[in-house]
C-alpha cells in the first residue's frame, strides 16, 4: 500500500469515526430529552394526556429505530476497518 492510499484511508476512517460521533451526540441529546420530559412530569405529579403519552411513545420509538440504525453502523465500521 502506498503512502497516498494510506493517507486516503486514514481519511475516510476519520471521515466515518466523525460521523459516527456526530450521530451518537444526537442519539444522545435524544435520549436526555426523553428521560428529562418523563422525569419533570413524574417529579411535577403531572400526569401524560392521550397527545403527550403518543407524542413520547412516537419519540421512544424512532429514538429504539434510529439507535438500531447507529448499533448496526457501528459495527459494519468495525467490521469493515478489521476485513481492511
């Protein structure tokens, strides 16, 4: 391998790892945003209407989808950077 393929590899890695990070930083902010919403209504005795109990249901299930998503990238990532 020479240096520029070894150069250009090392890029796209860096490429993958920041994207990567960037989705887990939104993955994150996602879930701290759930947890929070549900602990301020416990902590406030406010109970969850029919509107908010479906709009945090449709929230926990894209968050579960979007995780999944992350979980499988993550590991082709691996994958990939062990077959190279």
């Amino acid at each position: 391998m020479t240096d520029e393929n070894k150069k250009t590899d090392k890029q796209i890695v860096k490429s993958e790892l920041i994207e990567l990070y960037d989705e887990f930083v939104y993955l994150n902010e996602v879930c701290c945003f759930l947890l929070d919403a549900g602990s301020v209504m416990r902590i406030n005795d406010q109970l969850f209407d029919k509107r908010s109990v479906g709009g945090y249901r449709q929230c926990s299930e894209a968050l579960k989808g979007r995780l999944a998503d992350f979980k499988a990238k993550l590991k082709l990532t691996c994958v990939d950077d062990v077959v190279s």
